[in-house]
C-alpha cells in the first residue's frame, strides 16, 4: 500500500515516521501478551506491529535508489539489502540473548518448590512434553516463557523509539523518473 502511495504522490518521509511509531506502539502492545491473552488481542498487536514494518522497510530502498544517480542503482540497492540482513542478525542475536538470560531466573522463579518430574528437565520442554506435566509445572513453564517474551518485546520498545527519530532527518526529495532507454530502430531488409 505504501508504495501505491508513494508512486501516485512522490512522497515517501511520512511512511517511515508514522512506521516506526506504529512498530513502537506494536512492540508495546507484544510486551502486554501472556497466557491469558486472547487471539484477537494478539492479532491486533501483531497487526500494528506489521504495519509499522510494511511501513518502513520497502520504502528505505525507495529512498536509497532514490538518492543514488542510476549507474549506482544496483550497489545502493544491495547495499541497503547487506546492511537490513546486518542489522537483522544482530537484533536476532541480541534480543536472543536477553531472552535466554530472563528465561533462565523466571522458571527458576515460577518453577520453585516445584519438582519436576523424574528424567524431565527444563532443557526438554516442547508442547508435547508439556502437555503431560502435573498442572503446576505447566503453569510455571508457561508463565515463564510468557515473562520472558514480555521482557524481549518491552526492551525492544526504546529501541524502536529511536527508529522513530532517525526518520526526521530523512530529506523528502522528488521521486526520480527513469526513462527506459529508446528501442534500437529497425534496420530495413
């Protein structure tokens, strides 16, 4: 939809503003899940997390190529596509790391008292394993895996608040127009 938009009206700085600060209010909202949340509920902050996406990443490309004279069309775009797996792997890699850290102290929390059944460690957990735990423990692995994503969503939101400024400094410039090059004339038999 984004690019419909930014095709009819030439203007693209409003959709990585307005993106970020959706992607902000979904990472918020993503940080309020837990058992007890309804799928609607879930949808909808997903929704307005994948909204602020759609918002924001294929329109970057759109400002790059549109900043880079054509001879550099094909380096800018790659560019940009480097940079977004970078920057992917290393948000994977963080926000991985402070799930694995909180999970460790929240089941230690929602698990203490507890005894686990015979053979079964936390290292074992999958949703058929689970579902044949006493209800307690089931409980505990839940509410400590649903803690843990809280905590990942809720340290991501400031993140995306500075996503949310960095937009601003975007200059709008007029979208190119690229002339295809004319067709070679036919030479006559």
């Amino acid at each position: 939809g984004s690019g419909q938009v930014i095709a009819r009206t030439g203007r693209y700085r409003v959709f990585p503003i307005v993106g970020t600060a959706f992607m902000a209010v979904g990472l918020y909202l993503l940080s309020l899940m837990g058992p007890t949340s309804s799928t609607l509920q879930d949808s909808l902050s997903m929704l307005v997390l994948g909204m602020g996406l759609g918002g924001v990443m294929p329109v970057l490309v759109i400002i790059v190529q549109n900043g880079v004279s054509h001879s550099e069309l094909g380096v800018a775009t790659s560019g940009a596509t480097f940079f977004r797996s970078i920057g992917g792997s290393f948000g994977t890699a963080i926000f991985g790391a402070i799930f694995a850290n909180v999970l460790v102290g929240n089941l230690a929390s929602h698990l203490h008292g507890l005894n686990l059944p015979a053979g079964f460690s936390a290292a074992d957990v999958t949703p058929a394993a689970l579902s044949h735990l006493p209800a307690a423990v089931h409980t505990g692995f839940v509410s400590g895996y649903a803690e843990s994503i809280q905590t990942v969503f809720l340290v991501a939101v400031p993140s995306a608040g500075f996503a949310f400024l960095a937009p601003w400094l975007i200059p709008q410039v007029g979208l190119r127009r690229w002339v295809a090059p004319a067709p070679a004339p036919q030479a006559a038999n």
